[in-house]
C-alpha cells in the first residue's frame, strides 16, 4: 500500500513538473516570436519582366498554284533564299499554250468578220444617202457590225484569259524571303485546291514577336502612361532571349497593343518588331521577351513583404509595436522578387518583411 501511495506521488510530481516546464517553454516561445521588419526608403530600381514569345515573320505567303497540271520545272532549294519575282515551278505549258493559240486564231477571225462587216455598213450608209436602199437595209448592216464588234471583244477577253493561264503556269515568288519545305516533285499533278501549299516563303528581314500580359498590367500600364498610344511610344526597347537561353544581339521595339483580351486566360497580346539581318531568328520559333525599366526615387518592397486578397496587394504596416492591414498599389511591372510601390506606403514607416501572409490585424512585434 506504501508503495502504490508512493509511486502515485511520483507520478504527480513528475505531471507537474512536465506541465510546469510546457508551460514555461510556451511562454518562452512566445516571448522568442520575433518579425523582421524593413524600413521604408527610396531608391532607384531597374526592372526586369520576362514573358514567353513566339515569333512569326514579317510576311509568311504560302505559294499555291492557280491553274491545274503536272510540275515540270523546279528551280528552287529548299531552305534557299529567294527574291520577290523569282521563279519557283514551271506547270506544263503545252495545252496552255495551245489554249491561247487558238484565241489568237479566233480573235483573228472576229477582227475578219468586223472589217467585213464594217465594208458592208459603209457601203449602204452611202447607198441609203443617194436613197438607193432604204432604212431596213441600213439598220440590217448597222446590227451586223455591232454583233462583229461583240465578237471581236469576247475574242479578245478569250485571249486575255488564255494568255493569264499560260502566265500562271510559272510560279513566282510573291515576296522576298526564305523558302521553306517542297512537298512536291517534278511530275506531281497539281491544282488550285491542293491541301499543302507548293512552298512557304517567309520574309525574315524582320521578326514580329508576340508575348502577352495579363489585363491588369495593360490597363496599369496605360493608365500610368496615359493612354495606350503613349503606352506604346514610350516603352523603352526589348530585349530577346533565345531558346539556348542567350540574348539576341538586336533590341526590340513594341509595336503593337492588341484590342482583345482572350476570354479564357485574361491575357492580352503585344507584338515587338526585331531586325533580322543575319537570319538567325526564324518563322515560328519561340524565346523570351525581357522587358526592362529603371525608376528613380521609388519606393521598393520584397513580395515576401506583401499578400494578395480578391487581387489587391497588402502589406503589414507596424503601428506602435502592432500590425496594421494595408493595401498598396504597385507597378504592373516586376521582376519576380520585389515590387515597385507606387502608393500606400511612405518613406520611414516600418513594415512586416516577411511572412505577412502568416499573420493578422493586431499582432504585437518584437523586432
């Protein structure tokens, strides 16, 4: 009995003193709970923003034939570079030719037809004046010319055809550029209705880039430079980075802000024009875009410091040793590790710099 009242006493002592000790190590730990905080500044920030881009050419023109026949010439490479007015294929010409050989023939015969007719008319216009003839004949005569004359004219758009179709059977280039893959071979039949073109040619002089940027940033950034037109004008230049990871040689300029934002990501187009003179870039490659700006005398905030609610961003402010809520509006443009505060902080105010997301209205700080 001694030694049950014994052992229950032990294990009260020992409750107690486990509990005293949690006890002692929560308080500890709380009174340990320290925020890093950051002091307010000003100082000069250069931003960069990176967006995927696909690039296209200047003009992409897909080269298809316009009249039917077999390929009898092909005068290109493929992957060659071509100028505008090039030729490319020679279709078979021979019953083009003769197509138009009998127009001729025929245009002849209505020309034959008109100055015989002609004759005619002449001859009883001066008969019907010394009233040799009377007003039937004359008018008979009248309407035959004017039916020579007709046929004259659908002779002579006979020939115009003719002569375009033999035409359409050398394939020019419509563009200076780049070729691209031949799908066909000399003896292929083709018409206007074949699925894939007989070449592609890209004019590369010059690459459109395209990237896109959430709606929110557009809106931000045209309301910061006023307008979109402004927006434009005053962007400074792009830079390219390349699909090895390597910054193209030439900046970028852009160009052009599209009118639409795409329903199912909420983005909006932007295109940037890059020279292209060695060639390097090419028709549906992908990159980069890195856009860059540097602003004076702003105020900048790691994100780390700031969360986000129902899109708006906040920052703890500390307010005689407690957090405060604050919402901030920041520039639409950053470069993934901090934010450029365009309001809702002042210069010297002291703010949570880390884990605000973690905490709420009212917590006391030990910094």
């Amino acid at each position: 009995m001694k030694r049950n009242i014994l052992f229950a006493t032990c294990c009260l002592v020992a409750m107690g003193s486990f509990s005293l000790f949690s006890c002692q190590e929560k308080k500890q730990e709380k009174t340990d709970l320290v925020y890093k905080t950051l002091k307010v500044e000003r100082t000069s920030k250069s931003v960069k923003a990176s967006y995927s881009a696909t690039m296209k050419g200047r003009e992409m023109v897909e080269v298809r034939p316009q009249v039917s026949g077999l390929i009898t010439k092909i005068l290109i490479a493929e992957g060659q570079k071509v100028h505008k007015g090039q030729t490319l294929f020679v279709i078979d010409q021979v019953p083009y030719q003769a197509a138009l050989n009998t127009a001729e023939s025929a245009l002849k015969s209505a020309k034959a037809a008109e100055a015989t007719a002609q004759l005619t008319y002449d001859s009883r216009k001066q008969l019907y004046d010394k009233q040799v003839v009377g007003d039937y004949d004359l008018q008979t005569a009248q309407q035959a010319l004017l039916s020579a004359q007709a046929q004259v004219a659908q002779a002579q758009a006979q020939v115009t055809n003719a002569r375009n179709s033999l035409s359409y059977t050398v394939v020019k280039s419509p563009v200076s550029g780049v070729a691209g893959m031949i799908p066909y071979h000399v003896g292929a039949l083709v018409s206007s209705n074949i699925s894939e073109p007989l070449i592609s040619v890209c004019d590369d002089s010059e690459m459109w880039v395209y990237f896109s940027l959430s709606e929110r940033e557009v809106t931000d950034l045209a309301m910061q430079y006023g307008s979109l037109e402004k927006f434009i004008q005053g962007m400074p230049d792009v830079s390219l980075l390349l699909s090895n990871g390597k910054e193209y040689g030439h900046k970028g300029r852009v160009d052009a802000v599209s009118g639409i934002v795409d329903a199912s990501t909420g983005a909006v187009s932007l295109r940037a024009v890059f020279p292209n003179p060695e060639h390097l870039l090419r028709n549906g490659g992908t990159g980069t875009v890195v856009v860059s700006t540097v602003r004076d005398d702003v105020i900048v905030i790691p994100q780390t410091a700031t969360f986000e609610l129902q899109n708006k961003v906040f920052v703890y402010r500390v307010i005689d040793g407690k957090t405060s809520q604050t919402e901030i509006r920041v520039a639409p443009l950053d470069d993934g590790t901090s934010y450029i505060v365009e309001s809702g902080l002042s210069e010297g105010e002291v703010i949570i710099a880390e884990g605000a997301g973690l905490l709420k209205e009212g917590v006391e700080v030990n910094s």
